[in-house]
C-alpha cells in the first residue's frame, strides 16, 4: 500500500532569531555612522566604499557580530533539520570567513584608529596602547598592512576597502533572508511512502521518495493515484 505523506514545517524556530539579527546589525550600524546620519555622503567615497572613520570602530564591531551570527546560523539549521551543506550554508561561510579576516587584516593594518573608540569609553587608568603595541609588532606583515590601509595610491588600497566595507553586509543579509524564512513554513516536504506489513500487530513505514518543491507536488499524487 502507498499513501501521500505531507510534513508541513520542519519545525519552525519563531522570529527570535531574526529579530536578534536585526538588533546586532542596527546597533553596529549606528555606532559606526552616528556622526554621518545626517549625511550619509560623508561616509562614502566616490568609489562607494565606506570611507574609513566609519570603517574604524565598524570592523571590530563586526568580529564577535560574525561569530555570533555563524552560531544563530548554525542553531537554526539544526533546529530545522536542514543538511549541513546547502546553499544558504555555502554562501554564508564565505561571507563569514571573508568578513573575519578582513576585518582582523583592517585592524591589523589600522590599529590605533580602530581601538580609538573603545578608548574613549575607558577612564584614564586603563589603556589599550599595549595591546596596540603588541598588534604594531606581531608580524611583519603588519608594516605591510599599514602601508596598504593609510596609502590611499596604493595598487591594494580600494581592493580592500571594498572587501572590508561589504563583507559584513553581505554575511548580514544572507542570514537576514535565512532567519526569516525560518519563521515560515519553509522546508514543507511531500513525500509518497509505502505501508509494508512485517506482521499483523507490526507495520513498517518506507519513504518511498520526497519531493520538497511545490512544482513535483501533483506529479507525486498522479503517480499515487496511478498506483491505486
């Protein structure tokens, strides 16, 4: 015997995680362009990438933000069941190792303005300069790093603006879609399977095949009629 087995939702997650996305992302944004507001022009090039004041207190924001949203993407999947490779997970992986390093070779390249806003949120007992020192000093490609990010002729210079402007963006908008579809009934799977009797008191349930896009939908319920 067959019958049409419809699974409606793999388990929806709400809007929570989404709204901690949007949260994250509005509080960086803010902090970073809060004096640009009035006038976004200001904050962008003529190239259109963001211009680095804005880029300085960005880009070490955005490193813990990366992390926590590779955890939320990777919670959500599990919470769905989904695969762990599919396109949402490529495509987010890449947006998330690409806004990492980019921001770790920004701030290795620019040190002093990047710490400089948490600076000016600490009292005069406490100071970063050490730290500042040690990143300075850790490589030696951070001479190189330095020359790259402050020399606006350089042959790398809009390269890498324009990764480390973007990279983070992209990654926010990819969970963004991600997280919303989840508070929908997303992954809504038709499935034919096939009723096997083992025993009288037992029987055995055979996913015969699935199908997960509405297109097939009527193909598999053709072919369970055609088998009646």
């Amino acid at each position: 015997q067959k019958a049409l087995l419809s699974i409606p939702t793999q388990e929806r997650v709400g809007s929570f995680p989404a709204l901690v996305v949007l949260i994250v992302a509005a509080l960086i944004f803010w902090l970073s362009f809060q004096n640009y507001f009035f006038d976004l022009s200001y904050s962008l090039s003529t190239d259109l990438y963001i211009e680095q004041p804005v880029l300085d207190t960005m880009v070490l924001l955005t490193l813990p933000a990366s992390l926590l949203y590779g955890f939320i993407f990777s919670q959500v999947r599990i919470r769905l069941c989904i695969r762990p490779i599919n396109a949402f997970s490529i495509v987010h992986s890449i947006f998330l190792i690409l806004s990492l390093i980019t921001s770790i070779l920004y701030i290795m390249g620019r040190p002093t303005q990047s710490f400089a806003f948490f600076s000016s949120l600490m009292t005069d007992t406490v100071s970063l300069q050490p730290l500042i020192d040690w990143l300075l000093k850790i490589s030696p490609i951070t001479s190189q790093l330095h020359q790259i990010y402050n020399d606006s002729t350089h042959n790398l210079y809009k390269v890498t603006m324009y990764f480390t402007s973007y990279a983070f963006l992209l990654q926010f908008l990819t969970i963004l879609m991600y997280t919303s579809f989840s508070c929908t009934s997303f992954g809504r799977q038709e499935a034919v399977v096939m009723i096997r009797e083992s025993s009288p008191e037992n029987y055995q349930v055979v996913i015969a095949e699935a199908k997960k896009d509405e297109s097939k939908r009527a193909k598999l319920v053709r072919r369970l009629n055609g088998a009646k």
